[in-house]
C-alpha cells in the first residue's frame, strides 16, 4: 500500500539508516585508550550531548496543529501561489497503469505477504531450490571449528554461492532424506589460515526443499484477508486501489516540479518549523546513540550519515538547505490547503486514511508518529491528489 507517503516528511531521518555493526565503530581506537583518557572521553560526549537531552521528549507531531498544518504557521504567508497555480500539464505516460503494473504490484506487496514456506520432500533439489541442509566438517577425518551444523538445520539457496565453490552444485539431483558427502577445497586466501587451500569433507544431509507458496488471488482471498484491514470485499476494488496508488505515485513528483515552478517563497521562512525540521534530523542521530550506547558526536563523526563532521552542530548546517527543502514543500502544500479549505481533523483522518494507504486503521501509526503528524501526511496526500485529479497531459 502507499506507506511510503506516509513517511515523506521523515525522510531525512530516514536517509540516516544504519546498522548496529557499522553504528559500533566508535571503538576503533577506544581500545588503545587508558581508562583514565577514556573517562574523560566520555564524560566530554555526555556533556556535548546534554544539550540535546530535550530529544528524549521528541515526538514527530511536535511541529503539528490539530488540523495537520504546522503549528503556529499560516503557510500563505510564505508561498505566494499564482491564480492558476493547479493549471498543471505532464507527460501522459505517467498517468498510464497496466494490468501488468497492478498484478506486479499486488504480487509484490500484497500476496508475498500472506506467502507460506512448504516443505517439499518428494523430488529432487535443483539450481534455485532453497534446501535446508545440516553438514559436519572435516579433514583428514578431524571436525573443525565452525564446521557443523548441530543438527539445527540451515538454510541454502543453491546457485547463490553462499558457500565454498563447488559445494551447492554437489547438493544438486539429491532427494530430501539423503546423506552423502560434498567434497570441496577451500580457497588459498580462505580467512582461516588452518583451513586455507584444504580439502574438505562435509557430510551432509537434505532435509526437505522449501517452496515458496503464494495464494491465488480471488474474491474469497480479497474479503477474507483484506476487508478488515483495507475494507476490500473484491478484486475489482483491490485493483481499483491499486491502480489509484500507482498512478499517484508516478506522478506525484512531476506534479509538485511543475507546481514548485510556479510559486514563490518568502526570504525568510517561519524559524519555529525550520527548528522543528532540525530537531527530526538531530533525533535520528539521537535515537542511533541510545540504541547503540554511544554518543551523538560519534555518530556524525563516524561517516555514517554520509559524510564525516567534526561536531553535530556541524552536521546540522550542512543539512539546512535539505531542512529548507523539505519544509518547503510543506508549506507549499498546506498553502494550497488553506487556499481551498481544507484541512485533516480527527473526523478526516478516521474516513480519508483508508482512501490514500489503503489501511483503515491508522492507529499503528498514531501511535509511533502521534496523531498530529500523520495528519500532516494524509493532508498532503489528500491535496496531492486534487492536483492528479486536474491534471492535463500531453
């Protein structure tokens, strides 16, 4: 469905993704530290960050009124909108959704949901299976480290070359149920220097062959599994939706470039949303150092969030012309809002959200983003495609 709308407004927190293993890299020279250089260390991160000890109060719907609009702001005070500001024209091919492009699509994002993995036990494993396998290694007739399973079972994409060359294609044409051996040689520059260019024993054993398993889509399966959740009863309204989605988001970006081009901005924009803007960027990077237990200074300095910067307050000024961007857009659509009175109540958001995400519930997002910024996103959703709506194509 179109949550990825949902999440237009956190984008650059988003940008800021990254995992526990790269967000651990704060400890590449710590280890050479005295306890008493690394004391004073930390106690310089924990006082750097204490000006940021506000973010632990962040919520997403800060910057957010009641109506969706940004709070305090009157957004037709800093975009000046032409009267024919909506007079829009784009290629006609964005607006053109095969039944191709909406089987894709629910294939892709809609039934691989609702797939079940099959265990597959009567035919033999061929390139492309996913086996599940279990092995114990050896050689010389001597186990080594590493390699055996414990009789877990593991997983393994034949074809993938996941493993030591040679070593799936040997799985390949034996039967669920079969042990045999798979002889490989690993590598000269193999990373264990006590296994590096040795001939290997695994015996080994296929459990089953996994199959991926997707339902069939039918009237039946739409109302079963989808009438609570989206409000679908049928395929006809399941590919109507879909359709609608696909189309908005083809062209929603060529739409807002043409409306960008025609309006103009204040010098100065309102410096309380602006502030709200840089407190989503600095709580991303927030949020990063208490998961990880470092410090915001080691994030951004770190080169994950794209570039290295020598403090945080650096990081942010490199980031302002992308906060003024985003707010930008912002209040280009809540002008347009304001011009044509709209605006997304509690009462809006309880009967439009299901009509833009295709979710009828959006309390899962209330609750992680709060009500007020999700109303934010509905809105400019909803203004958004007034403008599809009245588009001419060429």
């Amino acid at each position: 469905m179109k949550l990825n709308t949902l999440n237009r407004t956190a984008a650059l927190l988003l940008a800021l993704g990254m995992t526990a293993a790269l967000a651990g890299c704060n400890k590449t020279e710590d280890s050479e530290a005295t306890a008493e250089s690394a004391t004073a260390e930390s106690a310089t991160a924990e006082s750097a960050d204490a000006a940021y000890a506000y973010l632990a109060d962040f919520s997403y719907s800060d910057g957010f009124d009641e109506n969706g609009y940004l709070k305090g702001v009157t957004a037709t005070d800093y975009v000046t909108l032409p009267d024919d500001y909506n007079d829009i024209t784009i290629d006609a091919a964005l607006a053109e959704v095969s039944d191709e492009d909406i089987s894709n699509y629910i294939n892709d994002y809609i039934l691989s949901s609702f797939a079940t993995a099959q265990q597959v036990t009567d035919r033999a494993a061929a390139d492309g299976d996913t086996v599940n396998i279990d092995y114990v290694g050896s050689i010389d007739g001597v186990e080594f480290d590493g390699g055996n399973t414990q009789g877990q079972g593991t997983n393994l994409v034949l074809g993938s070359g996941s493993y030591i060359d040679n070593f799936e294609e040997q799985i390949v044409g034996h039967t669920p149920g079969e042990s045999f051996d798979v002889v490989v040689t690993f590598p000269e520059n193999y990373g264990s220097t006590d296994l590096a260019g040795k001939e290997a024993v695994f015996k080994t054993t296929l459990n089953y062959i996994s199959e991926t398993v997707t339902p069939e889509l039918t009237d039946e399966f739409v109302k079963e599994n989808l009438a609570e959740t989206m409000g679908m009863n049928d395929v006809a309204s399941l590919n109507s939706f879909v359709k609608k989605t696909i189309g908005f988001n083809n062209q929603y970006y060529d739409v807002y470039s043409a409306l960008r081009g025609k309006v103009t901005f204040a010098e100065e924009l309102p410096e309380s949303a602006k502030e709200y803007y840089r407190n989503v960027l600095l709580f991303g990077v927030y949020s990063y150092a208490q998961n990880y237990s470092t410090d915001m200074s080691t994030i951004v300095a770190s080169g994950i969030v794209g570039d290295a910067y020598d403090s945080v307050e650096a990081f942010v000024t490199d980031m302002e012309d992308s906060i003024n961007t985003q707010l930008e857009q912002t209040l280009l659509m809540q002008a347009i809002a304001e011009k044509q009175g709209l605006k997304c109540d509690t009462e809006t958001l309880n009967r439009e959200f299901v009509n833009q995400y295709g979710v009828s519930d959006p309390s899962n997002f209330t609750s992680l983003y709060g009500e007020n910024y999700v109303k934010c996103q509905l809105l400019d959703s909803i203004v958004m495609q007034n403008l599809i709506d009245n588009v001419k194509y060429e």
